[in-house]
C-alpha cells in the first residue's frame, strides 16, 4: 500500500487460484463504474493486467464477490468463473465469511474490546441521502440491526492528534456499517470526510483498510491476509505510542473463535439431522407396526368368515 494516488499499474495481488483473485484494492478507486470518465477502476486496472481472464457474459468482465467503499482499501475478491461465483456467493448469504478491518479513529477508546450494536438505516434528510445512519436519528429509514467487533490494537499519535487502531470486524454487512459504527461512538475514522461532516479532509485518506479475508469454500478455504498500511514507515504522520496486542494475534484468535463457532454450528446441524432421522425411523416404524397390526386383524377377520362358511 502506498500514498500515491492510483493508476492502471498499482493493482496488488494478494492471491491468485484458477477459480479467484484476491486483490489489494487501492484507496479512493472504484470497484466499478458506467460512467465513461471513470478511467481508473479496479475493473479496469483487472482488464489491464489480466486481460485474458475477463469474462465477456458479464457487464464489467469480472464477478465481485463483495464491495468495498471508495475510501476503503485492502481485501477484494473476485471469482473468476460462474461456479466459483456462485460458492462464494452462499458463503457470503450464509454468513458464514469472517471479515476483519484495521482502521485509525479518533480520539482514545477507553473500552479496549466491545460490542457495537446500533441499528443503521438510510438517511433522508435533505443533503445527506448518500449516508447511512443509528436509529433515532432524523430522518433515518428503515434502520436494520447491526453487529461489529471492536478491538485495541495501539495508541498513539496522528500528526500530533490523539488517535486509536483498532481490529474492526463486522457481524452483518449494512452498508457504511463500520464507519457509521465508530461515528457513533464518538470515535469517527481517521480522515472519513463523509462521517466527519466534511470536517477531516486533513489525511491523504480515509484510515480504513480491509486486512483480513476468509471465506469457508469447500474442498479448501480461502485465507487471506494482507500488509498493515498504517506504519510509521509508510505514514510517518501516524506515532503509535502504547501497543496493547499485535495484530497477527489478535486475528489468528478472531479466526480461532470463529471457526470454533462455525464447527459448534455444524455439530448442532449434525445433532438436529440426527434427531430428525429417528424421530423420521420411529414414525416409519409405527407406522410399519400399525400397518402390520392392521394386516393382521384383518387376516383373522377373513379366517373367522372361512371358518364360518
């Protein structure tokens, strides 16, 4: 990741398989875009450097597994034929992806892990439809709830200001759920124009970076992690001063739990399957008793009426 602005050239590529490309999507450029002054694109920048892999059956020439805002960098992936498509697409329905962000916020989060669950609606207050918003706030429709996972990582300095990074994983997937999120708590993400109410336009970027991919295809997983942009090497604006847990950690446990989660699921969709097949046998066999029960009441019947004529 760089400070540079993008061009058709600077696409990362964090993993490449027959079926998928994992790319590191740049700031401020588009996933995708109709409108024909849109030069740079992270479809374009595919058909520049894939060219043979694009797809003519499809409108942008590649299949986006999930979105990413503007501003937002990191993780992207992108399938590379129908079916792998269409894999990835019921692990997203289900549920089922673990996603985690790194991001730089302002001010100093006291409560080094927490739950954040605001419900996020669309904003329909004149001048602000292109947000989303908590609930209770005017003009907000349709507010759905909304789970993300907050975790410390650093205190420290952003060009002399107080600021926190923290691991950010998103439970649902609302639109500007993470940005909303950590607005709401009074801790807006460093450089979020949008969230700041035009106020943070300092930053060369919005500090929010998709670090972190797994989706649970079968036979094998896709696992993805990229680099930490937010280093002093890269920004020396950003000073951290008092590190509370390293990220390898902190995202090898985020894995672990959600895979422990994910296997307790499995054994109960086990356990119910293996219910419901006894109680399935149970009521085969009744029915087979009453069956054979019948049979045989009605077999003495007709011996009795032999026996009688």
């Amino acid at each position: 990741m760089t400070t540079e602005p993008a061009s058709l050239e600077s696409l990362g590529v964090l993993f490449q398989s027959d079926d998928f490309i994992v790319v590191d999507k740049h700031w401020d450029i588009r996933i995708d875009s109709k409108m024909w002054y849109e030069k740079h694109t992270v479809q374009a920048q595919l058909r520049h450097r894939f060219p043979q892999l694009a797809d003519p059956s499809t409108y942008y020439g590649f299949r986006f597994c999930h979105q990413l805002d503007f501003s937002t960098s990191g993780a992207l992936c992108v399938a590379l034929n129908k079916a792998a498509a269409g894999r990835a697409y019921r692990c997203f329905k289900d549920r089922t992806v673990t996603k985690a962000y790194l991001a730089l916020v302002r001010g100093l989060v006291e409560k080094e892990t927490q739950t954040l669950e605001f419900s996020i609606g669309k904003n329909s207050s004149e001048g602000k439809t292109h947000m989303m918003c908590i609930e209770g706030t005017e003009g907000c429709e349709n507010p759905k709830p909304c789970q993300t996972e907050l975790m410390v990582l650093e205190y420290g300095l952003y060009d002399g200001d107080p600021v926190t990074k923290v691991l950010l994983q998103p439970l649902t997937g609302r639109t500007h759920q993470l940005r909303v999120h950590c607005s709401a708590i009074g801790h807006p993400i460093v450089g979020d124009f949008t969230y700041s109410s035009g106020a943070d336009d300092a930053p060369y970027r919005m500090m929010l970076h998709a670090h972190f991919l797994h989706i649970p295809l079968e036979p094998e997983p896709l696992l993805v992690s990229g680099e930490d942009p937010f280093l002093p090497t890269l920004d020396p604006k950003w000073l951290p001063q008092r590190s509370l847990r390293t990220l390898t950690t902190t995202v090898e446990a985020l894995l672990e739990r959600r895979l422990e989660e994910d296997r307790k699921i499995k054994e109960e969709k086990r356990e119910r399957a293996r219910k419901e097949e006894e109680r399935r046998k149970g009521r085969k066999e009744r029915r087979t008793k009453e069956e054979i029960e019948e049979q045989t009441r009605q077999c003495q019947e007709w011996l009795s009426e032999w026996a009688g004529d």
